[in-house]
C-alpha cells in the first residue's frame, strides 16, 4: 500500500492597505488615474527624492497585528532589498527583513475538525511596485509608476496549516480582521490581497519537513484550493517515483489548473539587505500602540457572540451577515432605527444577498444606507406599500441608495387604502370570475388566491394583499 | 574696493544699501569668469541667462524692502549633485549628462528664497567620489593657487570657483571630506555641518547616511552666514534634525578664552607633511595665547576610520547609484539586445572607473555571506568611533588638526594609486562617520605657495564653538 502523506503549508500574503496616500510620498493610493499621474519624485526613484514614512500604515500594520496577538516591535526598521527590474524605481524595494513591525501571533482557525491556531511569523511594511505594460506589437514595455510606493503588508504564517480547508479558513480569519479594521478591502481577484503558498509533503508521522516549493499568482480561493490540490500530487509523484522535490517558485495557471517553475532557488537573487540609510529608526511607544487597541473595533467573534445575545436572528443568518463588516454595520444601524432586527435581517439574507451575487458584488461594496432600509422596513409596517412593491423599491435602493420614501412618491407606489376604493375592485373582480367564485363556495379555499391576484392586478399592485383578502371573504361570505 | 574683492557679506551690504546692483556684481562675477573659466574650469553649467532674470527679480525685491537677507542679491555657485529646477544636474556624471531636474533641493530652495542669485552648477568628482575633481565626466578643475595642482575633492569646483572670484560663496557637499578638504587646497573656507542640519532633500545621494551640505566661502564669516541661510528643518528629509541653534552668526566672537582645544596626537604621525603639521601647530599655539586652554591627547581608533568610512560609503553609494538604469532619465546606451543588456551596457558606459570601483565593493560589503562581517561590523565600528568622539568632547569643546596630510598634489598624481587617494581621507572622514561638524580654513602655505588648511571639529550640534573659534584665529591670522 502506497504512503499516507501530509500536506505542510504555510502562506505569504500581501495585503494593499487602504491608506489615502503612498507608504513614502503625499501621492494618492486611488486606483484608475491615468497612468504616471498619482506619482512624484519620490515614487519614480528621482535622483536626490527622499522617503518620509507615513504614520498611517504603521497604524494599520499595528492594528493588524494586535488583531492577530502579534508582539510589536518598539524599535523598528526599514531594509532595503536590491534588485533592478524597471517596476521598481530605485531599483530597490523599501521593505522590513531584520526589524519586522509584528512577531510571534497566531489567528484561530475553525473548519470541520474543530478549532486549531495558525501561528503568524511575522508582519512587515513594504511599498508595492509599478505596473510594466507590454506593447503586443512594437519592442517596447511602458511603465506605469501610479502604484508605485502603495503600502503593502506581508504577513507571513508559520508553516502550520495541513490542507486546502485550513488555508481557507485562515484567509477568512485574516481577511475579516483586515476588512473590519478597514485597513484594507482584501480582494483576491483585484490584488489588494494576494497569497502565496509555501507548500511541502511528508509522509505521516514524519517530523522533518519535505522541500517546499512557492506558488505565486492565485488570484480567487478557488485557484489556492486547485493550486494545493495539484501541487501536493505533483510532489507526490515525484517522491513516489524516486525522486525529490526542488526548492522552486512555481507559477499557478489556473485555466490549466497546473503550475510551472519561474525559477529554483540555485538563481534566487541576492538582494543585498541593508537598513535603508534614508529612514530614521522607527519607534513605537507605549501609548501609540495602547492607542492603537482602544480604536480596535469590535470583530467578528465577538460580535457573533454579542448578536446571539441580543438578537432573536438565527445563528445561520448571524454567520452570513457577520460575516461582512459592512453587512454587520448596516445590520447594527438599521435594526438600531426600525427596532426590528429580524426584518432587517430578512433584507440582507434574502434580497441583498440575492443581487450580491446577480451582480457578482462584494457585500464590502454594498451602498444603500442603514437609514433607508430602515425607512423601507416602516414603509411596509405601515402599509404604505405592499411587498411586492417593497422589493421594486429595494432593487433601486441597491442600485444607487434611492430614499425609499421619494421614489414611491415619486412612482406612485403608495398602495391604495381606501377600503371603498378597495372594495369596489373587488366587487368588479367576483363580477368578472363568476367560475372561481361558484368555486370557493363550493368548498374551495383555494379559489380565493386566484381572485386576491385579479384584484392586486387590477390594482396595479397597490393593494395590500392582506386587506384585498378579507374583503373579498366578506363580500363572498356575506 | 572693487566689487570682486569683497566677501560675500561685504556685497550684500553694498547691494542692501544701494551702492551696488545686483546686475553689477553679476557683470563682474561673469567678467572674471570669462577670463579664468577656461583655464580653470570650475562649472559644468553656467546659467548666464537665468542668473541676470533671477538677478533682476531679486533686485526689484531688494528695492520694495522684500528682501532682507545679508546675502540677497549676492551671485552663488551650486555643486552639480544638488538639484536645481529647470536647471542641468549631472553629478559629473556621463550617465546624468542630460539630467534636468523638475523640482528642486531644499538647500538651494532656501538660498533662491533668501535673494541668492545661482550663476552655474560647479564641476566635482563624478557622485562625488573622489578627492581630487578629476574623476569628473566633465574635465579636471585647475587649482587657481597653481594650475597645474588639482582643486581637491570632491567640491572642487565649489573650492576653485570661491578662490578665483568665479562667484562669492558656493555649496557643497561632504560625505568624508569634500567640502573641507577642497576649501583646504584652494585656500577657503568650507563647513561641514552636524549631520541633519541641513536637509537633503534634493542632494543625489552618495553615502546617505554621511551626506551633508554644507557652504564653501572667502571667510569664516560668509560661510557662517551661508550656513544659517540653508540650515534647518525639512520634512521632506526624515533624517533632518529639529533645532533651534542655527543662528551660527551669534558665534561670529573674536573671544576663546573659555575654549578648550584638545589635539590628538594620532593625527601628527606619519604620512603628515612635516610643513603642514608646522602650520597647524603654529595656529593652535596663537589660539592659546589668544586665552584657548590647549593640549594633546590620544584619539582612539584613527586607523579604523578608513576602512569603515569606504565600507558604509561604498555600500550605500552602490545602492543609492542602481537608480541609474537607463529606464527614466538620463544616459541609456545605443543598442542593446533586452532588457538586461541595456542595464549592463548603460551602467557600463555611463558611469566613470572610481564610481565602478566603488559600486562593486559596496555591493561585495553587502552580499550575502559578506554582509556580517563587513558592513555590520563597520556600524559597530562607527558607533565606537562616535563613542570616541563623545568622550573627546566631554574634556574639549574644539579638537584642531590638519584638514589633509599634505597640500594640492599636481594634476594626475592621484588617480593611479586609489589606496593612496582614500588614505588622505584620514583626518576627515571621522566627523562624517560620527556626525560631527568641521571648519576648514586658512592657516598659511607652504614652500611652493599652496594653502594649508586647518580643521576644527565640535561636538553634535555645537558649530558656534568651532565657527567662534575658527573666527578667533581668523582675525588672529589677518594681524600677522
């Protein structure tokens, strides 16, 4: 029988940092300018620039780790990594290899096997590079420098996750602090996060560690979980074929579903770290990092916890709207409005998560206000518009954060509550449906729901179903 | 007096009180620089046209009573290294040959606010490294003291074009000498101030963390002066230090009675030339009739200063310098093959012997493997040669000595033998490695004519010790 093998897996992961300007200069982080326009001497490795730290991503990178039982470092540095690729200004990276700003954490993971602690290496600050962009038709390459000096975060796990489903479940974990701290919004796909895996096997019960290899350019949990997966039988094979693995980096592809090597580690570069001569040593004090912790929001264990508490919402719901620090925020807000969690609720599970994935969104990118849907719960309550019409509503609220109450003023939504308007419908409906109405007094419930449709329609919706079926009831009955 | 006889204080006075125009003393600067110029060859750029625009701007400021500063109005000369907006800035260096800048350094910014007229860029050691002006890409500068001397290095053209009345004061820069040792061969006055007295930003970047600017000037009192103009605060500049001292013209005292002045032996052995150890004691012994308490002592670890200085210089340089790739700005090659190609035949072409030289030991310091045993072990060193200095200070408040072992050597000595270039760095590389300022100055020449410099080193942050000094001994000088 053929070894039992032990997947050993530890991650990289770089995280874009939400800060409004660049790591070294005032130049602006936002995506989408024109190319070469959010940059400045500094950025573009001008001869004579010089960096000058910004405060606000020590910020994040110490809320991160404090987030994850980091230890920070008091006295810190910036490094130098040397290496000349024409995305890189400077031709050298400014990042942290000696003097990391966090050590030594651990996130707790939850998958089917129970709870278990992924340690955390290290946190480090870096800047990110610029963007080359290939002409598909002349012999020239263009760079675009806008990305350039973006603050970036690495944090580096220990190598103590075992399968695809750990490597998942940290991701979550990290991306949750990360996204509620609001330091960042964690996109896989559009790079503000990327991972990379450190990925080696062993036979079970062994203590040593196998040769790892690094796989670079997973863009979605899915690709990481395909990348896992191919990579433990590539290692696998070669082991079980006599062979060893090579210490490589390898590039996943993910319409193949298989990865290649960049490069091994015998032409790994020499990148010549030294503390960077043009920084001051960084010193973080006692009441910075105190002041730090007490701006920590409140995560999402603690809040799961606290809504069971508070909230007669199932747990299910608790999970999928906790599970968005911008679900959870318009969840608080709205139900702190209307008084009524269960309907706010009701809204994020059902419809907001309905066209989440109708317009593949992310719920961190959800727009309408806590306020609205607040107002649009009441506008039910007080039956001012029916359900129906609420969800037309809602749709345009998703859209553009539309206030409820103008547009179905200004539709002519509001549902018709005069009853003798109502009732003169409906004594027209059982005039019209005189089969359906032998029916229902023949015995056949059912036949109502048929007649409550016909008058809504001839209604044009603005009807409360509800009212429209006790008057047909009275009329038929009596 | 005529105008090109003046200091640059004395100038400035005529031209606040009207006696004098801006555009006038601009006439006479470029008068004697198209007479001497060609011989000398001080600047790399001249900027004739942009000087009597800014002259005339600074005039008519002068004339609302918007300008005040001592200096406004006064024609100055900027080492090559320091960008200057709109303005070539080549380093001496192929590779920067068609480099203009679109933003400025701070330094300069500070003299053009306070009414400095730039006349030109001022020829250097190609990045500054080198002791002599000749590994310029730009021609050697000639020692206006005798021709057929170098300036020294690597302000020379600073030094040169102070001495020839090519302009009324100049920066420079100093990374282990370079502005006091030129002011010493050429007979000026140069400053190294306190490291982050004055901001970098701006300044392309040799050692960084031993980079300073500095002025280079007829007397001890202009150079005071030009100091306070550029000194102070940048936050452009995380390395630049927040103090309130920098009014350095309050120390402009003819008094050192309460000076101690302590002399280390180390720097009177062998290698000094026996007409300059004369000069410098000679100096020390007016200072202590003068009222300076004055006596020797022993400087511990002279012989390290060497090695460290040219393992953290070269390691730094050789990062600060990978910039230069033929991407952005400046020199690329004419034909290559890809991408790698091109930075090896840019780099190879575009930078001079010494640069290379100094590249592949800063990145030999750094590689790994080499990296504890050379560059981390030069830290340590620098912070027991600080810790040296420190204890230096807690008896002295001036520790004198020469500025370099001998005077001007004659064009084309040098280079052929670098070990011996980099050895005449002795006496001053310490005051980079330890941050300390320096004064070098005037103090007599020797048989064939050549200035002699003597050097004044004080303690962090206390330049009005040494310029207190330094102008004792001046005005000690002029009654001889």
């Amino acid at each position: 029988m053929a070894r039992e093998y032990e997947t050993v897996i530890g991650l990289e992961v770089h995280v874009e940092l939400a800060t409004k300007t660049k790591i070294f200069c005032g130049c602006s982080t936002k995506f989408g300018g024109e190319v070469n326009t959010h940059t400045c001497p500094v950025c573009t490795g001008m001869p004579g620039s010089l960096p000058v730290l910004n405060k606000q991503v020590v910020e994040c990178a110490i809320a991160v780790g404090l987030a994850t039982n980091c230890e920070i470092t008091r006295y810190g540095k910036f490094d130098r990594k040397n290496y000349f690729y024409p995305d890189n200004p400077q031709n050298y990276q400014i990042s942290q290899l000696y003097l990391p700003i966090c050590r030594n954490g651990y996130v707790e993971i939850e998958t089917e096997n129970g709870s278990k602690k992924v340690g955390i290496h290290e946190i480090h600050m870096e800047e990110d590079a610029g963007k080359l962009i290939h002409d598909e038709w002349g012999q020239v390459s263009l760079v675009d420098y806008n990305r350039s000096g973006v603050p970036l975060i690495e944090i580096v796990s220990e190598p103590d996750m075992r399968s695809a489903e750990e490597v998942i479940a940290y991701l979550e974990k990290l991306r949750m602090f990360i996204q509620y701290l609001g330091a960042s919004d964690c996109k896989l796909q559009e790079g503000s996060m990327r991972a990379d895996v450190n990925l080696s096997v062993r036979p079970v019960g062994s203590t040593e560690f196998g040769t790892r290899t690094e796989m670079k350019n997973l863009n979605s949990f899915t690709s990481i979980t395909h990348a896992i997966e191919s990579e433990r039988e590539r290692q696998i094979d070669i082991i079980e074929a006599g062979g060893s693995v090579v210490q490589e980096t390898r590039r996943f592809d993910d319409s193949k579903g298989e990865s290649y090597a960049m490069r091994s580690k015998e032409d790994a570069q020499d990148y010549r770290y030294f503390p960077d001569p043009d920084l001051v040593p960084l010193k973080v004090s006692e009441e910075w990092i105190e002041k730090i912790r007490s701006a920590q929001p409140e995560f999402r264990d603690a809040k799961v916890k606290r809504y069971k508490e508070e909230y007669a919402i199932p747990e299910y719901d608790i999970g999928i709207i906790t599970a968005s620090k911008r679900m959870a925020d318009i969840f608080e807000e709205a139900s702190a409005i209307c008084g009524q969690p269960k309907k706010v609720s009701n809204w994020l599970m059902v419809e907001t998560l309905r066209l989440l994935k109708e317009k593949s969104m992310d719920p961190e990118d959800i727009v309408y206000s806590p306020a609205h849907l607040a107002k649009l719960i009441e506008l039910v309550d007080k039956k001012v518009i029916n359900s129906s019409v609420a969800k037309e509503v809602f749709e345009q609220m998703f859209a553009d954060d539309t206030d409820p109450e103008e547009y179905v003023n200004s539709h002519g939504l509001k549902q018709e509550t005069d009853s003798g308007a109502i009732e003169a419908i409906c004594r027209q409906v059982i005039e019209e449906n005189p089969k359906s109405v032998e029916d229902f007094r023949a015995g056949k419930d059912k036949a109502i729901g048929f007649l409550v449709g016909q008058t809504m329609k001839a209604a044009k919706g603005k009807a409360d179903p509800g009212t429209v079926n006790e008057i047909l009831r009275k009329l038929l009955g009596g | 007096m005529a105008l090109l006889d003046m200091t640059a204080l004395e100038l400035g006075r005529e031209i606040a009180s009207g006696k004098a125009g801006v555009k006038e003393a601009l006439d006479e600067v470029f008068g004697r620089i198209d007479e001497k110029e060609e011989e000398y060859n001080c600047y790399i750029t001249l900027d004739k046209e942009g000087a009597y625009k800014q002259a005339e701007e600074v005039q008519k400021k002068i004339d609302a009573g918007e300008l005040k500063s001592p200096l406004a109005g006064v024609p100055v000369a900027i080492k090559d290294n320091m960008c200057t907006v709109g303005l070539r800035t080549t380093c001496a260096s192929k590779i920067l040959g068609n480099f203009v800048p679109g933003y400025g350094s701070t330094a300069v910014e500070r003299l053009e606010n306070a009414g400095a007229v730039i006349i030109g860029k001022t020829n250097m050691d190609e990045f500054a490294m080198g002791s002599t002006t000749e590994t310029s890409a730009f021609g050697v500068t000639k020692n206006p003291a005798d021709p057929t001397r170098v300036p020294g290095g690597s302000s020379g053209g600073s030094a040169a074009a102070v001495a020839a009345g090519e302009c009324f004061y100049a920066l420079g820069s100093d990374t282990g000498g370079s502005i006091r040792q030129p002011a010493s061969y050429c007979g000026v006055v140069g400053i190294k101030p306190t490291y982050g007295t004055v901001s970098r930003y701006g300044l392309v970047a040799y050692g960084s963390s031993l980079d300073q600017i500095g002025p280079l000037a007829k007397d001890v009192s202009d150079a005071a002066c030009a100091l306070e103009l550029i000194a102070g605060y940048d936050e452009k500049d995380s390395t630049s230090v927040k103090r309130e001292d920098t009014a350095f013209t309050g120390a402009l005292r003819e008094d050192v009675s309460d000076i101690r002045i302590g002399i280390p032996k180390d720097y009177f052995g062998e290698g000094l030339d026996p007409q300059v150890a004369e000069a410098v004691r000679a100096a020390a012994s007016a200072l202590e009739k003068a009222g300076a308490k004055v006596e020797e002592f022993d400087l511990s670890l002279v012989g390290y200063a060497i090695p460290t200085y040219y393992t953290i210089a070269d390691a730094e340089a050789s990062s600060n310098l990978e910039r230069f790739d033929g991407v952005k700005y400046g020199y690329r090659t004419g034909d290559f093959d890809d991408m790698h190609d091109m930075y090896k035949k840019t780099r190879s072409e575009g930078f001079g012997a010494e640069v290379k030289r100094r590249i592949m030991l800063g990145s030999f310091v750094l590689s790994s493997g080499y990296y504890d045993a050379y560059y981390l072990k030069a830290l340590k060193v620098k912070a027991l040669i600080k810790r040296s200095f420190d204890e230096a200070f807690k008896k002295y408040d001036v520790i004198l000595g020469p500025v370099a072992p001998s005077t001007a050597p004659k064009l084309g000595e040098s280079l052929s033998d670098p070990m011996k270039m980099y050895l005449g760095d002795i006496y001053t590389i310490s005051a980079n490695l330890a941050g300390l300022p320096g004064i070098s100055l005037p103090c007599g020449r020797d048989g064939s004519g050549m200035p002699i410099g003597l050097q004044l080193m004080g303690d962090c942050f206390n330049e009005a010790a040494i310029i207190r000094t330094a102008y004792t001994w001046e005005k000690i000088r002029g009654s001889f």
